[in-house]
C-alpha cells in the first residue's frame, strides 16, 4: 500500500541535477515494500538530467510561489522557475490521486528541500518549491540529507 511520495534520488534514482543520487536506506527499504512512489519535481517540470544546478535569488519556494523570487541557473544565470513550478504541479497532481499524506524529502533541493535550500550563494533556512505547495495542502513533509551533508555551516 502506498503510504508516501518521496524524492526520486533517495532511493537511489539517478534524478540530481548532477546525474547523482542520494540513497537513504530507510527510504530504500520503504520502496522495496511498495509503501512509496519516487518523484523527481524537476524531471516532472521538463529539466533534463544532468542539468544546471539553480539557486533561489530574493527568498525560497514559498517567495516563488509568491511572485516574491526566482530560481538562477548557476551557470547561464537563466531563470528555470518555470520548471520549478510545473514541477511541483504535477506532484500534487499524484499526491491528490494517491491520497498520501506524507512526502520524505531531499533537504537542499530547490525542489524539494524542506527546512534547507541554497539562496543567493548560501544554504539557508527556507523551503523548496515542492514543499512549499505540499505544505499549502497539509501534506506532512520529512527532510532527508544526504550523510555528506554540512547544512548550516
């Protein structure tokens, strides 16, 4: 039974903007018992992968979401957030036909990042624009970091 969406990299899907992946072995398992449907919010709103990392520049999903920020393509400086909300659209589309209410997460994601997301060269407190629409709909998000992480420093 489905019981959860969660980011597409975290069970071990190929789907970061790298081409990489952020395995996390309780999200792993979770999957090999059918109980959750990877998503990737970016490949959803038509990025390829690999891709240009983005940033947030003036505020995080939420302020995007807002008309408030933008997404910046770290190398062309283009601005994606287009991609970023078409994204985020299509996972509600499968949240509302699935019924879940629960969404594991990729902390640091422009995407999905729940408590943590890079804005104007920095990681800092804020969300994704994935999380901030499944916040709007009540959705219970859990960030996940990959063990690497050093987010706050």
């Amino acid at each position: 039974m489905i019981k959860a969406i969660a980011s597409a990299c975290l069970i071990g899907l190929k789907t970061r903007y790298d081409g990489g992946s952020n395995p996390d072995p309780e999200i792993v398992e979770m999957f090999k018992k059918g109980e959750i449907i990877p998503l990737c919010p970016e490949q959803l709103g038509g990025l390829p992968t690999p891709r240009e990392p983005f940033e947030f520049v003036n505020g995080d999903g939420k302020a995007l979401l807002e008309g408030k920020a933008t997404l910046k393509g770290l190398k062309t400086g283009k601005d994606g957030s287009e991609f970023f909300i078409r994204g985020a659209e299509q996972v509600v589309t499968v949240v509302r036909l699935l019924g879940v209410k629960k969404a594991y997460l990729k902390e640091g994601s422009p995407s999905c990042g729940v408590n943590w997301v890079h804005i104007d060269g920095k990681v800092v407190r804020g969300c994704g624009v994935t999380a901030a629409l499944l916040k709007r709909l009540g959705i219970d998000l859990e960030g996940r970091l990959p063990p690497s992480s050093v987010i706050g420093k």
